[in-house]
C-alpha cells in the first residue's frame, strides 16, 4: 500500500460516521427525477382501481347497481361488499381491536366511506365508470358532536356490534361507546384537589387534523395464480406487518406474500394503517389475475385515510398558592370516528396519553379516556407524534399557563419550579412510565437565555400599556413550551401490534472487500434512513459511510422489523443496527488476534481497526479482516463475517425541549406574525445534526400549520370541510416562520448509542407553543383558553368576544 | 362510450431537447402523458387541483403545473422535465447540488417540483433575496423541509449560477 500517513482525525472524519454532517445518500437520485415511488411502478396488463364513495355521512344503502358502469368498454369489475362476503373480505380487523367495513356493508357510517371498488384498463376509464354506478340511500341520523355521542336517543351507528356490551379495551357504556380506559390513583387525587389550596379547570380540545403527506396512500397488488404468490408494492410505513396482516385476513401463506414499500412521499403516520385500498386492491388482482394500482386523490386521502387527534381534554391542575403542582387530573372525550381504527400498540387504547404529567414531578394525577363513534372518518393515527403524544403535550402545556395565569407566574417560572430534577432520573411518573434520562432546568435555562427571555416579557408589558392606552392595535405573546416525549416503541412487555412485539431489527453483511450491505426493519419517508444508518455502522466498524449501502423496505431480504412512526426508528432500529454491528466487531477481534498471534485481550480498538495495545504499530484494519474472514478465518470459526439483530428495547426514551415563540397579533385582523421561533431540542446522542436540524424545521412547519390553522371540520350534516388544499392549510414559504435551532445533549442511558429520537419533538412541542403565544397574547385582556385552531378569522372572532372591536 | 370511438389527437412535444409525437385523447393531462407515456416519472402528482406544484415542469421557459394542464395544450412546445435539468455532460446542474449540500430535501416527492420552479424563478430574477424565493415558490407545497433550506439551496444555486461562492452551512 502506498497510501500516505494519514492522521487519526483524518481517518475518522473519512467514516463520516456518527455526529457528522453528512450529506444524503438519497438526494443523488430524488434530485435527478430518479427516485421509485409507487405510482412510477408499471407492471405488463396493469389494471387502475378506484372507490365509489359515499355522499352521506350516515345512510343505509338500499341498492348498488352497477351494469352501467360494467358496460362500460374497458371497465373489468365491480367490486362491493357483497362480493367480499364469499370471501370473508367484507370486514376487517383494525389495529385497535374493533372492525371496519372494507367496502360499505349494507350501510354507510361517514361521508366518503368505500361503497364498490370498480376496476378498469386505466383511470381515466375507472373515473368514467366511477360516475356511472349508482347508489340508492336511505338518509339517517347524523351524528358529528362527539358531546352528544352518548345522549340516551343518540342514533345507533354501528349495529353490527348491537348487544356487545364489551369491547376490545373493556366495557361499553352506551351503544356509541367504543372503551373507557383509566389509569392513576383517583382516590389520591381526589384528596389532593379536595386539599388544594388553587386548582385550575379547563376545557382543552385538540382539533381533527390530518397529516397528508405529499404523496398520498397508494398501491399495486399482483397476484401470480400460477405460484400463488402476492407481490405487494405500496406506500408502507410498517412493510411487514402489512405482510402478516395481509396473510391472515387473505389466508396466502406468509411466505408467498412479498411485500415491497419503494420510496415514500412522506408519511407522517398516515401510512401506518391498513386501508380498503389495499385489501381491494389485493382482492381485484386474484379475481383478475392481472395487477391492480390503487391511488388515493388528495380529496379521498384528506377525507378517508387516518385523521389525527379529535382528543377534547377537561383538565384539572390543583396546586399550592405558591405554584408547586400537587395533582393532575384529566378526562378525555376522544372521537374515533365511525370505526375504531386508532393505530396504537394494541394494548393501549388511548397511546400513551399517559405521558400528560409531562415535564412536572406530580405526586399524583388520574386519566380517563373515553372513547365514542361519530359520523366521521375513522382513524387515529399519531400524525408526526408517538401514540397520542402531541394531545398529552398540547394539554398539559396549555394548562400549564392557565395556572400560571391563575396565579399571577410567569409561565417560565411555574415550569422550573416543577420541573423533574436531574437526580430523580430515571423518574417513576404518577401514570406508570419510567423517564429514562434529562436536564430540564439546564435545557430551560439555555433557552431563555438564548431568547432573551425576560427582556421580551418587559416588552411585552411596555406594549401591553401602550395598548391599553390606544396606541397600538397589535398585542403580543410569548409562548413558552417544555415538553417531553415518550418514543421508541416499545418493549415487548408493554407493546404490541396485534400480537407482533415491538421490537426492530438489522442484519449487516460485509463482503471480502470491505464494503456492507445492512437491511433494516425500520422504513425512512424522507428521514433520510440510508444516510444516517450507515453513519452509526461507519462509526461502530469503521467503514466508511460511502462504502455503506442501506436497504429498506423489501420484507424478502430485509429482517422482520415493525416500522418507522412514533420516532422509533433512532431508538428501536437504531439500537438494533448498533447491536448487530457489535456482534461482527466481536468477531472481528476473534479474526484479527489470529491474524496478528495475539490474544484477543492484547487488542483494543482503533477507529478503523483492531492494535495490539502497547504496540500499535501492529493492527489489522476492519477491511482487511474482512478479507479474512472470506478467505482465511481462524481454525473452528465460521467463515464470513456477518449478524443480525433483533432489539427489543427495555424501556422507551424521553426525548425533551425548550421551546420559545414570539408572536404579534392585530386584533382587527386577526392576523398573527411569528416574530421569532426558538427550538431547543435533547434527542440524547445526535447521529447527523443536518438531518436533526431538517427535521426540527419539517416538524415546527407541520406544528405550524396545525396550531394556525389546520382543520378537518364537519358540518351538521357531517359533510367534510377542507378535503383539498384549497381548504385545508398547508403553509407555503410565505406564511412559514423562520426557524432558530439549539439542542443539549442527554443521552439515553439505556440506549446503545444513547440515542433518543427526534423527528416528532418539533411538532409535539410546536402546537403547545404557537397556542400558549396565542393565548399569552390575550391573557391579559382577561381570556384564559381560546381553541385551537388559530387562524386569522378564529383570533379575530376571540378579539371581538373580549370586546376589543367597539 | 368505446374507447376506440375516442378521437385521439396527434400531439408532437420537444421533451428535455427530444421530439416525440405521440397520439393521445385530448382529455389526457400533460403530467399523464409525461409520467405514463413517456415515463418520465420524475414530475408527481400531490394534488390534482394545482395547489401543491409537485408536478411543476418548464414549458417555453415558464413554470407549468402539469396537472392541470391537457397535453394537448403542450402541443409544439419545448418541454423540460426534472430529468433534463442536469448540464448537458451529465454533471449537475447548481440548483440540483444546492438542494443536496443545503439538505433541501427529505422525502423527495415535492422536489422535482420545487427544482423546476427553482430553474424558472433564478432565469427570471438571478440573484433573489430571501423574500423574493419564498414568494417565488410559493406554488410549490413541502411537508418536510419547512422551507428554510430548501431557500438556502437556491441561494446556493444562484451564488455559483453567478460566480460567487456561497457560505452559509446546511443547518
């Protein structure tokens, strides 16, 4: 080798591993038009299917006549739940213990629900031919207000569980009653807010949203009649449980199911669920044996494929007269829609609302979530939060400031003084979780400094005055957020998805000449998976990044893994991937002792390599055992040099964050302007603080757009409102704030590389923050809650109901 | 209604410097006739009502949202894809290696868009300021960048588009 002495930092910084910027792996082909999505995939004889839907959101269906439509030249098939029933396809399973309609079973219990599945030659046909089935109705009662949902005379909506007076979490309540789950010490809290010297209440809703990722749920199912086998592309956050869910519910064996997600156009939780599209889809293409695409429109995705959140928190804080929290107690009313299909972890019906205690040492709090249907879409789904993670943040810090208010504190310092300290970690919370590691006052303290905190409260005062006296019509606010997460889901013992534990996995292979091959269980929509993978093997095997390739998505070769939502890929695969490459380092050192007739104890490593200690003149690097590993491995060990690795993680991590945002508010108008957004993010070790830094913006934005304006609404006739981008909002650089970023690093200590997770903290502590500036605004004029969503016509209709419009 | 009774139109198109003729009906839309019969699939479709941009292609040199427009309509046009818009010797072009070194990109499904936008807008004004790209793309819907490296890959771009280095880091 002629290479030329290089020195240590030189060769570490060529792994480009673990901390460093490293440039994506991705962006070579998605900037060039080459990225593989799954409306790119063609396959010979492709059929295009598409739903007829409903138009009412709660009617019987007297009659589905579809010979016009199959008359239609090019038009193949029509597909209604009468011919799903033969096939026991009618129904399915959801991930929260209830069932759904596939295609509409004698009744329609939202607007849009899945009514026939017609397939034709190409789209334009199936939309031609989409027109020409027709449905007749029966209009029935609808109900929208999930607060009527239990009236005695509420209509019934899902007769098919009639005289189940027990669901999948326990007993039902009222025929629109789906669970009651509970959780805390009520006796307790009822004493301390009995014995409170101040106690706070207050109604703290969380509005439907959607996460509408650019590229909506789409699919091609081609099914081979000959082998028996089902190939299934599709926009898969969770590949092979879509495969085992796909086994059971169509009876192919598992092994004959090859389920592929290409690239993915975001996902944001959206493409976690298993929707009709797919198990149509499926169905079209054994009955035709042709492949069939299914491809939702904006207007379907928005209105049918998971919505998120519909979580309406009454929340209770008792305290003492000085400010330290004594109690929490919060009941949830949670709209799932006409069919419970939230994707959380079977077991828990409500995710880990659980975490609501949030960053505060409560010595006792109680939860209660019940859970009803309503004429709306089913779903659920944690759009870009763990399960239920961002309703517990936006609760708990929202009332937060109410007491805040109600006792005259600034909201900073009533969060100090509450604060977990650092030497109760890890915490037992008072709802069941163990906090695994954090600095909270540190991280609060960095960030106010960095915001000049006070400096901006004097200002604030400075115009509050000057409002008062008339000279100015802007108000200002300062929102102040500290959340903390729970990712990572999950242990075994605690998580599962319909019996599936919750763990993930990696297997990395080295080939003689040094360069790897690793497939993963985790499935990247953007965060850049291929990239940052291979830094954490970069710096575990010291192979460089580049010589590195990174595989998702295919359940043929890449080991069975559970996914990539609820920030577990960092904690769970990220683990897993750290552990599998251990197992070869170990191996490695067995290789290199041989190779340099030495002890395996004599060596330590170096970067890239194993030394013998004292004389680290004599070393082997990782490519040259490598070589040997292939070619002249030591006598009684197997040749090759590979593992995998399933991790089972034995707690979940709790990334945190201090988050700070200024905002100005004309109230003639409405209009709110973000003058600053400070995000001070501890996601524990950071692995590439570019893509940290990419998904703190992403994150804040999608905050943004959810806490300023964005909606999923239904009017009384449970029409949905804001299924196009023309109603529903989605920020443009225009209206998207500029973005300050900072971070502390705690690691976790239970993690391998004490990594926690980040692509959801910015959106779990975004929406408290932008609603706590909102509604620090007007605090002082005397409002103490004003909903969410806070677009331009809402907080000027908040204005004028403080009378600020005479 | 057969399929056969449908008139089909002759369309002749100059797609990324290539001339095609192909024979489509005229309901087809443009992003259609690139994605499904030309394949180039590099251009996606978000919304279908022109809002999101992310079939955004260049036509005569102005940003088009090929989702709302007929191929038929593209008729003796030059069109320029995502897939024409590295330089001619393969290397690629600035805005292309802005979005990579700016980390302007996540999922990627936006950015074909968002890099044509980019294309027509630096043509159009050189050197913009900030506010200048943010309006300029404000077509052209992300859902992962939140937009702010995404202003620094074109300020990138138009730094080395007109010969001078740019400093600022990807955050």
């Amino acid at each position: 080798m002629n290479e030329m002495v290089i020195t240590r930092e030189q060769r570490e910084a060529r792994l480009e591993g673990m901390g460093c910027k490293r440039k994506r792996v991705e962006d070579i082909r998605f900037t060039q038009g080459k990225g593989q999505y799954v409306d790119d995939i063609k396959l010979p004889g492709m059929l295009h299917g598409d739903f007829v839907r409903s138009q009412y959101a709660h009617a019987r269906i007297k009659r589905i006549d579809a010979s016009r439509a199959l008359a239609l030249p090019g038009v193949i098939a029509v597909i209604t739940a009468e011919e799903l029933k033969p096939l026991g396809l009618h129904w399915m399973p959801t991930l929260a213990g209830d069932v759904q309609a596939v295609l509409a079973d004698g009744k329609v219990c939202f607007q849009n629900q899945e009514i026939a599945f017609v397939v034709a030659e190409n789209r334009y046909v199936v939309d031609d031919a989409l027109q020409l089935v027709e449905v007749e109705y029966e209009e029935l009662p609808v109900l929208v207000d999930p607060f009527t949902a239990m009236d005695p005379d509420a209509p019934v909506l899902r007769p098919d569980l009639d005289g189940k007076t027990v669901g999948a979490h326990g007993p039902r309540k009222h025929h629109n009653h789906i669970f009651e789950w509970t959780i805390g010490d009520k006796a307790a809290t009822d004493e301390a807010f009995n014995s409170a010297e101040v106690t706070i209440k207050e109604l703290i809703s969380y509005h439907r949203t959607h996460p509408s990722p650019l590229e909506t749920c789409q699919c091609l199912a081609s099914f081979d009649k000959v082998k028996g086998e089902l190939t299934l592309y599709g926009t898969f956050q969770a590949p092979h449980v879509i495969r085992t869910v796909a086994s059971l519910l169509s009876k192919i064996p598992e092994h004959k199911i090859h389920v592929i997600a290409p690239d993915i156009g975001g996902g944001f939780g959206n493409k976690v669920g298993a929707y009709s599209g797919y198990i149509c889809a499926i169905v079209a293409s054994i009955v035709t044996g042709l492949p069939v695409k299914w491809v939702e429109d904006r207007m379907e995705n928005l209105s049918t494929t998971s919505f998120a959140r519909d979580y309406h928190m009454t929340t209770e804080i008792a305290a003492t007269k000085d400010g330290k929290v004594t109690g929490l107690r919060v009941h949830v009313l949670a709209d799932h829609g006409a069919f419970d299909a939230c994707a959380d972890p079977s077991k828990w019906p409500a995710g880990f609302m659980n975490i609501v205690t949030g960053s505060y040492d409560f010595p006792v709090a109680h939860l209660a979530v019940d859970g009803v249907y309503t004429n709306k879409a089913p779903g659920g789904v944690a759009y870009r939060c763990s399960f239920r993670v961002t309703e517990a943040a936006y609760c708990i810090e929202r009332a937060m400031d109410v007491l805040a208010q109600k006792l005259g504190m600034d909201p900073a310092d009533l969060r100090m003084k509450n604060f977990i300290r650092r030497e109760q970690f890890p915490y037992q919370s008072a709802l069941g979780w163990e906090y695994d590691s954090g600095d909270y006052h540190l991280a609060m303290q960095k960030a106010m400094d960095a915001i000049g905190y006070r400096e901006l409260r004097a200002e604030q005062k400075a115009r509050q005055d000057a409002f008062r006296r008339g000279e100015t019509r802007e108000i200002m606010g300062i929102g102040v957020t500290f959340f903390t997460e729970i990712v990572g889901a999950g242990p075994s013992k605690n998580c599962d998805i319909l019996g599936v534990a919750m763990f993930d996995s990696a297997e990395i292979r080295i080939h003689p000449t040094g360069s790897i091959i690793a497939r993963m269980g985790s499935k990247s929509q953007g965060q850049g998976h291929e990239t940052t993978w291979a830094q954490i093997i970069a710096t575990e095997l010291g192979i460089p990044a580049d010589d590195i390739m990174i595989e998702e998505g295919n359940t043929d070769t890449a080991p069975y893994g559970l996914g990539t939502y609820g920030s577990r890929s960092t904690p769970v695969a990220g683990a897993a991937i750290a552990m599998a490459a251990r197992k070869i380092k170990n191996k490695a050192q067995m290789i290199a002792a041989h190779l340099l007739e030495v002890s395996e104890y004599d060596l330590e490593w170096d970067i890239d390599g194993f030394r013998v200690k004292g004389n680290p003149e004599r070393s082997k690097t990782m490519k040259e055992i490598a070589w040997a590993a292939y070619n002249a491995p030591p006598p009684g060990l197997e040749p090759g040099l590979e593992a995998v690795n399933y991790y089972d993680p034995p707690n979940m991590t709790y990334p945190f964050g201090a988050y700070f945002c200024v905002m100005d508010i004309d109230v003639d108008t409405g209009v709110a302007r973000i003058r600053r957004f400070y995000a001070l993010d501890d996601c524990g070790t950071r692995i590439n603080p570019m893509i940290i830094e990419g998904q703190v913006h992403g994150g804040l934005t999608e905050a943004f757009a959810i806490a300023m304006g964005q909606e999923i609404k239904y009017d009384e006739m449970g029409n949905v409102q804001g299924a196009s981008f023309m109603d529903f909002f989605l920020p443009t650089a225009v209206e998207t704030p500029h973005w300050e970023t900072d971070h502390t690093v705690t690691p976790s200590p239970h993690h391998p590389i004490g990594a926690k997770g980040v692509g959801e903290s910015p959106n779990v502590g975004g929406v408290p923050c932008f609603s706590n500036a909102v509604n620090d605004a007007f605090g002082f004029l005397g409002s103490t809650h004003i909903q969410m969503p806070h677009d331009a016509w809402r907080v000027w209709e908040a204005a004028k109901r403080l009378g600020l419009h005479q | 209604m057969d399929m056969s009774e449908i008139d089909t139109i002759p369309v002749t198109v100059t797609v990324n410097g290539r001339k095609v003729q192909r024979f489509v009906e005229p309901r087809t839309l443009l992003i259609h006739f690139l994605r499904e019969e030309l394949n180039l699939t590099g251009a996606h479709i978000g919304c279908e009502t022109s809002h999101c941009g992310a079939c955004t292609v260049e036509i005569d040199g102005q940003s088009v949202k090929s989702c709302t427009m007929f191929a038929v309509q593209a008729d003796g046009s030059a069109v320029t894809t995502v897939e024409g818009l590295a330089n001619p010797d393969g290397t690629l072009h600035a805005l292309q290696e802005g979005f990579r070194q700016m980390h302007g990109l996540q999922c990627g499904y936006c950015t074909p868009g968002m890099l044509m936008r980019a294309k027509v807008l630096l043509s159009e004004n050189p050197d913009p300021t900030e506010a200048e790209i943010r309006h300029g793309i404000a077509g052209n819907l992300c859902r992962c960048t939140g937009y702010q490296n995404i202003v620094k890959a074109i300020q990138y771009a138009a730094a080395k588009l007109n010969g001078r280095e740019f400093q600022e880091a990807a955050e």
